[in-house]
C-alpha cells in the first residue's frame, strides 16, 4: 500500500489537537473551562470603587432582567458556566469533532484514489518511476493518440498480454484518471506504454478479438500506461480476445480497494 498522505504529520496534529480539546468539553465542559482560565488575563478596573457603585445602581434600575440573570450567576463558584454555556461549548465540541472525521475521510479519499490508480497501473505492467508520485495525472490515463484502429504493416507484429472488460463492470478507477473513456464508449481496454500506443491494432472478426502492437521491435517497458477504449460492434459473448499467432490474451479487473480495506492498510501500513 503506497501512501500518498503527504500531509500526514500536519494532519495529525490538527485532529489531535481538535480532540484534545472536543473530547473533554464534550465530556464536562468545565474541564476545558477551567484550564484555558489558568491562561487569562483579566485588566485591571480604571474606575474608582465609587463609580463602580453608582453604576451597578444605575444598570439595576435599567434593566431588571439582566440584573437578575446577574444575580443567578453570582449565586455560581467563580469560574463556573451557567447551563447555556454547557450547551454551546458541547455543540461546539460536537462541530469539531464532525470537522476532524470529515478532514480524516477527505484525505482517506485522495489516498484511496491515488492507490487505485497506482494498482491499476501496476496491474497493466507500469514500471515505478518519476510518475508514480502522482498516478492520477502520470502513471495511467486514456489514449490521447491511438484509438487500435488501422491495418498492420509489421513483418513481425509484436504481441499484446492483458486486456480488460469495461461492459457492466465500469471499473471506477476511470473516473480520476487523465482523458477517461466513457464507460458507455468502451467495451474492451488494451493498455500499452506511451511508445507502442500508436502502433496498437484491434481487430473485430466474427470468432474472435485480435489486439497486436504493428512493429518489428518489442515494446519497452514504461513507467506509464496508456490505456485504448475498444468498442465491439456487437457483444463480445465467448469469443476469445487473442493476440499474435492467436495466443490468448489475459484478462484482468484492476479497480479500486474499499473503504475499510484502504483505511486498514494506512493505520498498518501493509
């Protein structure tokens, strides 16, 4: 399992941070209130204590509600939150930790993604190298070129090994890679590296699929792969998909690794 959390130590202060402060005011809110009390500061009153007597008069004959919500709070020890302030602080806490899982599973997500690519890749016969560090955008991505079709002029064709089926299976990598086939335009995949694709032919005949690259040498291996979208003028039923003296193809199903299965392998690193 490759890990593309980049941002993995960055991320894990944050969350850790979040909860140290989410769990206990989601606990008892005045845990957190009397600890981050030790950090404040409270200024000093400039008014003289005489002013501050005529205007606690002046407020309680103003406004007589608040003097006794005051009052209330006065009756609390010092530092205590009165129950709205619980209330607050606990939803606030439930916010944070809501922020955190969402911030945990975006980043699962960009892994999963990049992994299902990468596999794809892999499965396909890419070499590691530079565009692995990326496999959306470099590893693997539809032809930009070739489309199979076309005569081959190739004394000695070379043969072709794996192929997948896209017809009711829609592997769900294709939907991240670069210039993606339609699932609705592709019947067939033939992946080669960038150097064969234009030299790629596919062949529809009544029994059967014929795929060859149409060159003389064999094609290198690439640390990329660029995948051909076939589609079959009628369904490919039993017919065999085959390649140079009619060798059998390989089939295979590369797709993306589920929620758990990826999640699994971040925390355990397999």
């Amino acid at each position: 399992m490759r890990n593309y959390w980049a941002l993995l130590p960055a991320i894990a202060v944050i969350i850790g941070l979040i909860l140290l402060y989410a769990i206990p005011t989601l606990i008892n809110p005045q845990w957190t209130n009397s600890i981050l009390g030790l950090f404040r500061q409270f200024p000093e009153d400039p008014q003289p204590v005489q002013h501050q007597a005529q205007n606690q008069a002046q407020n309680q004959a103003q406004n007589q509600p608040q003097n006794q919500a005051q009052h209330q709070a006065q009756q609390r020890p010092a530092g205590a939150l009165g129950p709205q302030q619980v209330k607050s602080r606990r939803m606030l806490a439930i916010a944070l930790i809501a922020a955190a899982v969402a911030l945990f599973g975006f980043n699962v997500s960009l892994n999963r993604e990049s992994n299902a690519c990468y596999q794809a890749a892999k499965a396909w016969g890419a070499v590691d190298g530079k565009p692995a560090e990326d496999p959306c955008i470099g590893m693997i991505y539809g032809s930009f070129f070739g489309d199979g079709t076309g005569s081959s002029n190739a004394d000695r064709p070379q043969p072709v090994e794996l192929y997948q089926v896209v017809h009711k299976k829609k592997p769900t990598y294709l939907r991240w890679i670069q210039n993606a086939p339609a699932y609705d335009d592709a019947d067939l995949l033939v992946g080669t590296g960038l150097k064969c694709n234009l030299d790629l032919r596919i062949t529809e005949e009544e029994d059967k699929v014929v795929v060859l690259v149409a060159a003389n040498q064999p094609c290198p291996r690439e640390d990329n792969i660029s995948l051909t979208a076939f589609k079959l003028k009628k369904p490919l039923g039993d017919r065999p998909v085959v390649t140079v003296d009619d060798k059998p193809m390989r089939r295979i199903d590369p797709d993306v690794d589920s929620w758990p299965t990826v999640v699994k392998k971040l925390l355990t690193g397999g």
